[in-house]
C-alpha cells in the first residue's frame, strides 16, 4: 500500500517536466490526480511551452500505474478556470487532499517587451499559485480531513540570483513571493489541519531549464553560469529528485511539518 492510497492531489503545470513528474511519481503511492496546464505559448517567453499531446502523455503515464487522472487545460491566472477544473476533479474522484502549485515560467534575458515579460512570469509564478491555493483549499477544508500544500519555489526564492533581465527579475521577485504565500496559508490554513510547505531546487533537467534559449543566456553571461553551479558535483538534478521530497512533504511522513522552505539543491543555497 502506498503512502497516498485513498488520496487525490491537484497539480497545475502538469503536462511534462516537474508537474508530470510529481503527477507519476504520487500516482506510484496511490494518489489519483487532478492535472491541470495551459499547454498553450505565452508570447514573451522565449522557449517551446508544453503542447496538449504532453498532457496526454501525462494521462497515459498515470493510468498505466492504475490510477484515475481528470486533466484539463486551464491557465493559472484564470481562477474561474482552476475552480472549474477543481469542481470537475472532484465531481470524478470525491474529493482533493494535496494541492502542488508548481506551474511556472522563466523567460530569462528575454529581448521582447521588458514590461510584458516580467508582469508575465508575477501573473503565473506568483498570482497563479495564489490562484491555485484559492480554487482548492475551499473543498479541502469543507472535507475536514486536513490536506497538504506544497508550493515550488526555486532557489532564486532563496538567493537574489536572475540576471538584469526583466524576465529574470520577475522570476526571483516571483519565487520569493511565493515565501510569503506560504508562510501567511501555513498560519491561516493550520486550524484545518491543512500544511502548506515550498520546495526550492536548483536547475532541474527540464523543457524549461534544458532548451537553445536558456542555454544561450547562460552562454552570454559566464557569472551568471558561475552563481548557479551546486556545491555537489552535478550540473542539474533530476524532476524525480524533487518529486521524492513531495511525497514526503505531502504524506504523514511529515505530518506536523508545516511552514518550511525546503530546498533540494544539491547544496545550492549553502555556499
């Protein structure tokens, strides 16, 4: 029997990297899931964004472990949108017990529209996981069986680190922003015995961080390449690393941990 047997978890930005990753990996404990992603292009960002095909990759994954998914594209920033998915996932599943607000955007050192960009990565990495939190917690608390909450930051929520670009900016405003979103729902949401907790990893091998674009910018800036190395000796982890954490974080495992910003970075934020 898995850790999560019996649970049903809520994950935005679902389609491929950490998302499908974390989606599998809770589905492996027994969770079935609510998956959610825009599988669309935001115009500022530089790099190919996840497809409605990734999406269905991410269905056929989970239901190869036998285990229900109810996934449907819908954009962080539309809270009527994750209301709507959340409503849907349960009128299916009976319930959400865990919510991961991991849906996220780096256009790092984009050369487009320099107010656009970094108003694009606050609406998705900061105002989309208030978003998120939002469209569940009323159902979760509803149920009265508690829940768990696990917002992904990044080590650039822990360390000013980004670049000058607008994108790059935005994105460590936005990851540090989501600090404080955790914080204020770990006190808010606590007399529900509700956790919520972040997650902070360094480059993780992903279509986000492995892709021509973000691989020119570190190229162009060598102290930029030079800030981000981990202390252990290795380039970038794996999504599954992160995942691992996840289902720890999410399962009574860490029953009383609440409010932590845990990194998984290989050292990172030690140095």
């Amino acid at each position: 029997m898995g850790k999560l047997e019996g649970k049903v978890a809520f994950i935005t930005g679902a389609a491929r990297g950490q998302g499908r990753s974390h989606a599998v990996r809770l589905a492996q404990e027994g969770a079935d899931v609510i998956a959610v992603d825009l599988c669309a292009q935001i115009d500022t960002v530089p790099y190919p964004m996840a497809t409605p095909e990734d999406l269905e990759e991410t269905v056929r994954e989970v239901e190869a472990l036998d285990r229900r998914i109810v996934a449907s594209r819908a954009d962080v920033r539309d809270l009527a949108a994750l209301e709507r998915a959340v409503r849907d996932g349960i009128a299916e599943l009976g319930r959400v017990d865990i919510v991961l607000a991991n849906a996220g955007i780096a256009p790092m050192g984009g050369e487009g529209n320099a107010g656009q960009e970094f108003q694009d990565v606050i609406d998705v990495n900061l105002t989309g996981v208030w978003n998120t939190v939002r469209a569940a917690t009323p159902a979760m608390i509803e149920q009265g069986d508690g829940g768990a909450i696990v917002i992904t930051s990044s080590t650039a929520g822990l360390k000013g680190i980004g670049g000058d670009s607008p994108g790059g900016q935005g994105y460590t405003a936005a990851k540090h922003g989501v600090v404080g979103l955790m914080r204020t729902f770990a006190n808010t949401l606590a007399q529900h015995r509700i956790r919520v907790n972040s997650v902070h990893p360094t480059g993780v091998n992903t279509p986000m961080v492995v892709n021509d674009f973000m691989q020119k910018w570190l190229a162009e800036d060598p102290t930029i390449a030079g800030a981000m190395a981990n202390l252990l000796p290795v380039e970038m982890i794996e999504a599954v690393d992160i995942s691992n954490a996840i289902v720890w974080l999410v399962s009574d495992d860490a029953r009383y941990v609440t409010g932590v910003t845990l990194p998984v970075d290989a050292g990172f934020t030690a140095k």
